[in-house]
C-alpha cells in the first residue's frame, strides 16, 4: 500500500505527539476532521498504522542491557520455539532469518550477569542448537521509522 504526502504528514504528527487529537490534527494539518478521521482509519485497517502505545525504554525500567542473539534450531521445530521465547519476558524482538542462524532475537537484561540467566532461559530449550551473542555497545540510531515514512509519502 502506497501513502500519499497527507498521510506522511498526519504519521509525522502523531510520531511527534502521539496524544494529540483528530480535531487538533486536522487544525494543524490544514485539513476537514472527517479528513484525518478516515485516513487514520484506513492507515490502520491496511496495518500501516499498528498501535498508539506508549514508547517504553528497558533501560528505565531496570534493564540497562541490550544483545542480539542468532539461534540456530532444530528444524521442524520452530513453532515450538517460537512460543518458549514468546514466554521469556526479556526476548523483546524475534525474527527468523536467513544465513548464519535461523532466528534473531532481541534481548534485555538487568546487568551483564544478568544476561547469563537470560540467555540460560533461551537456550534451555531443546529444539535450540547453539546461539550467538552479541552486547550492544551503544544505539547511535535508534529505530526510527519517519524517514521512511517521509521517502514513502514522496517527500
């Protein structure tokens, strides 16, 4: 699905201020309030748009760590493994992948021993063969999704 410059724009504004309203939207935004309305609408109906949640940082929350690990797997069994780390509160991310290892997670941890127990928590599972782990040192480009939003509307 394609975006236009007005739905760039209305992502941008409510990437700025996620609490702002349809009404102030559409004032800002030069635009009828229906407007705002159904473009919103059908950005979420086409899952452009996923959710409004607040964006919530580990660190704060007492999980200053972050690392990456690629999981190699037994094959046939990916459901499986997919619902034990779906249950492991600290897997923040999984992606299945091709090349080196067969799923990428995203990890937080309280402390770098504290990854230990995570990562004892993952791979505790038999349908993991061996994992890989790399600590973040720093995130010099967090995720970021309004550039590509931008580039997509055309900008």
């Amino acid at each position: 699905m394609g975006i236009d410059e007005l739905d760039g724009r209305l992502i941008g504004l409510l990437a700025e201020e996620p609490r702002i309203g349809v009404l102030e939207a559409s004032r800002r935004l030069g635009v009828a309030r229906g407007t705002v309305q159904a473009r919103l609408d059908r950005l979420r109906a086409k899952g452009v748009i996923r959710g409004f949640g607040p964006e919530v940082d580990p660190a704060a929350l007492g999980y200053p760590v972050t690392a990456f690990a690629t999981l190699e797997i037994r094959q046939g069994q990916g459901a499986d493994i997919r619902a034990h780390l779906a249950g492991v509160p600290e897997v923040l991310e999984l992606h299945t992948t091709t090349g080196h290892g067969d799923m990428l997670c995203r990890l937080v941890a309280r402390s770098n021993a504290d990854l230990q127990r995570v990562i004892d928590r993952v791979v505790g599972f038999d349908g993991i063969v061996r994992a890989s782990t790399a600590i973040v040192m720093e995130n010099p480009v967090p995720l970021r999704i309004i550039p590509l939003v931008r580039q997509a509307a055309g900008d």
